[in-house]
C-alpha cells in the first residue's frame, strides 16, 4: 500500500503509472493475440467475425471497467482519509453491489446478443461465429467484473504493482489457452472466448487469496457486511454515471463498427487491426488516466487540493510528449504492425488500416487530456462532466460516421474519432477547472472559518 498525499506528484504519479502501463500493454495482449492466433489459424472471415464483435465485447467490460472503478472512489477516498474500517465497509458494499450487477447485465445481454449483431449490419457469412464469440464473452461476465473488482480495490490503495503480477500472468495463459483450443482441439473462434474466460478466472481466484494473505486492512469483519443503504447510495452515485458514461463510449464505437461492417469483410478485418494497434500506442495515456484517478481521490480525500493541481498539469504536460512519440512511431512502423494481423501480405488490408491510423494519430493529445481530466473528476467524486463529455463524444462520434461516411465512405469512419476526441477534451477540461475552482473556494471558506491552516 502507498498513500499519494505527500512526496513529489510527478515521481509517485509516475511510479504509480509504470506497473499500470505494463499491466494494460499485457492487457491488450488479451485482444491482440485474440485477433493473431484467430486471423492465422483461421482465416479472414474468422478474423472478421471477431473483429466485428469488437466494440460490443469492449461495450460489455467498458461498462464492467467504469462501474467497478467509481465502486472504487469510495474505497481510495477513505483510505486518503485514513479512515480503516471505511475501507473494508466500502470493498464490502462493492463486492455485493457487483454481484447484482454481474447477473442483471449477463441476462439482458444473452437475451439481446441476436437482435443487436444485426442492428450492427453484421454480415451474414460471419454472423454465426461473431454470435458464438460474444455469447460465450457474455457467460464468462462475472470473471471479468470481479478480476476489475479486485484489482481496483488494490489500487485503491496505492499498489498498482500488485494487479500487474496476475494480469502478466493471466494474459501469457490466455494466449497459450487460445493457441490450444484452436490449433489442436478445434474450437473455432469459441475458442478465443473460452480461453480469456478461464485465464481470468484464475486471475481472480489468485487474486484473492493474494489479498487474503497480504492485505490484512481489507480483512472484512460481519459489521463490514451490514446494510447501510445511504453508503450503497454513495457507491452507486459515483460508479453508475462512470458505467453509463463508459458504455455511451462504447455504444459510440459499436455505430463506427456498424457503419464499418456495412464496407464488407476486407474493411473490416482492416478497421479491426488498426484499432488492436492503436489501443496499444494509446496504452501510456489510459494508464496515467488511470493514475490520476487514484492520486486525486486519496489527495482529496486528505484535503491537500494544491498537489491535485499540480498532479494534473503535469500530467498533461506528460501526455503531450507521449502523443508525439505515438504520432512518430505510427508513421515509420505503422504498416509493419498491421502485417503482424493477417495470413497473407494483403495490400488493400493493410492499406487501409495504415488510413486509419494516419489520421487518427495527429489527434491523440486530445484523447490523452480526456484520460487525464476525466479521471481527475472522477477522483473527486464529480462523474456528471465526464458523463456529459461521454454524451457530446457520442454525438459527434456518431455523426461523423454515419453522416460522413455517407459521403465520403471509409475515409468518414477514420476522422470519426478525432472529430469525437477533440470536443470530448474540451468538456472535462474546462469542466475539470471550473470543479477545482469551486472545491477550492469550498475549503478556503472552511478553513477560514475554522482558523485551521490550508495550503491551497
């Protein structure tokens, strides 16, 4: 455990940032080797039909992500505040109020799983191995919700290392689980699914007894347990807007694939490989997003505001370098990558994809400021802005891709996202500033009345 309330920002953001980006590089390796070993072994329809599924599987754990992390605020919070048993009471009402969750979401999904695949223009001759891949995702919801769960709550605490150790290890068995149940016992794409499910599930029981063993804070005694509707009320206030605010994101991607589907099997094993490679270069950025949440809830729970503000300029500053770095890597070694993700040297394929990322990398400084501005909020306990960011990220992402690709065909699905990233920036940023500003005039007038000292 760490506590983010003293020492240098930029050093414990960084420290706390490294075992984060890893783990989200090897978490990547999930839906990386997915697409690899599903490409070559079984060809580009299969490919296709994994691809296609892409943003409803991302729809499915987004939500699982927002949600359990806003559970999580809470916890950080507490801890921030050294308030022990508010640790184990918020980790207790966030295991039964994930429970819940897990069996409303897996439920409505299966009965859903038809009817959205042909709202998504899924092609016909990829349409039963896509159904097959996701239903088997949606069985397997509870491993991805409580491996989240767990891994968030330890963050909490300001061990981002932790997680990183079995999600390592979770991710190098999912790929050997994949090559397996393809290669030599013949699952088809069922395969890809049941191998990540099962890896996580002895992520998750690792994962506990881990914390069982070293985590003596998070020991739950009966009264962790009892009832106590108001502080389920605050959980829920803070992880419902990040779950919905998480899944209007994905909602949004599943409309770019829909459009994107619509192109044929060529485009979108194209689309699919381009996007693998872009959640990888944009990884630093999600993971000092990811960060920043956890620094501004243990910071604000403390009362220290002036080192949230400190904490998130540099951060930005930070993400600024990394958008370039993404932008230059992407121009040299862009095509190489997207060789990696097909059988054969297809020139259209890879023509395309390398479109897409073209265009899309000239943006990722926006996008890294919404990680960044985002989770700040989130941190402080404000998830509305980021919700409403989510909304306009909707819109004008839906826009562009539906009404651009009209016109302008594929070449309207690449610049969908950038035209999105650029006005979702500009909500949490100046949302971000005018919710420091309020909180800061809020302690100034407590301390002032108080007679307490406070470094703002």
């Amino acid at each position: 455990m760490q506590s983010m309330t003293s020492g240098n920002p930029t050093k414990l953001i960084i420290q706390f940032t490294i075992p984060l980006l890893i783990g989200n590089i090897f978490q990547q390796l999930y839906s990386i080797s997915d697409t690899i070993i599903v490409g070559r072994l079984l060809g580009v329809n299969s490919l296709a039909a994994v691809g296609s599924t892409g943003p409803l599987f991302f729809f499915i754990t987004a939500i699982t992500i927002g949600f359990t992390a806003g559970l999580t605020v809470i916890t950080a919070q507490r801890f921030g505040a050294g308030d022990e048993k508010g640790v184990r009471k918020s980790a207790a009402a966030s295991i039964i109020i994930s429970t819940i969750y897990t069996l409303s979401v897996t439920f409505i999904m299966l009965g859903l799983i038809t009817p959205i695949l042909k709202l998504m223009n899924v092609p016909k001759e990829i349409f039963s191995e896509a159904k097959a891949f996701i239903s088997m995702i949606t069985v397997g919801l509870i491993m991805i919700v409580f491996y989240n769960l767990l891994a968030n709550i330890i963050r909490a605490l300001g061990d981002s290392k932790t997680p990183l150790y079995f999600l390592i290890f979770s991710a190098l068995l999912n790929i050997v689980l994949n090559y397996t149940l393809i290669k030599h016992l013949g699952f088809g794409v069922e395969g890809s699914a049941l191998g990540t499910i099962i890896s996580l599930s002895i992520s998750v029981i690792c994962c506990y007894f881990y914390i069982i063993k070293k985590y003596p804070l998070l020991h739950l005694h009966k009264s962790d347990w009892k009832l106590d509707w108001d502080f389920y009320k605050q959980h829920i206030i803070i992880a419902l807007p990040m779950g919905i605010q998480f899944s209007i994101i994905a909602l949004s991607s599943i409309i770019m694939q829909s459009v994107c589907n619509s192109f044929g099997p060529t485009t979108i094993a194209a689309f699919t490989s381009a996007m693998r490679i872009e959640q990888v270069a944009t990884q630093p950025m999600v993971s000092f997003g990811i960060a920043m949440a956890t620094y501004t809830a243990q910071n604000y729970g403390a009362g220290y505001i002036s080192r949230i503000k400190r904490g998130v300029f540099n951060c930005s500053m930070i993400s600024l370098v990394i958008a370039i770095i993404a932008g230059i890597l992407m121009y040299t070694i862009g095509e190489n990558m997207v060789g990696i993700f097909i059988k054969d040297h297809n020139e259209e394929v890879i023509h395309l994809a390398q479109s897409y990322l073209n265009i899309s990398v000239l943006f990722y400084f926006f996008l890294g400021q919404i990680f960044i501005y985002r989770n700040a909020l989130q941190g402080l306990g404000r998830p509305s802005i980021p919700l409403i960011s989510s909304i306009v990220e909707l819109f004008m992402r839906s826009f562009a891709a539906i009404i651009l690709a009209a016109q302008w065909g594929y070449l309207g699905v690449c610049i969908a996202s950038p035209i999105a990233w650029v006005g979702g920036s500009l909500v949490v940023s100046i949302g971000y500033y005018y919710i420091l500003r309020k909180i800061s005039k809020h302690f100034l007038s407590y301390h002032a009345q108080t007679g307490l000292s406070w470094q703002r």
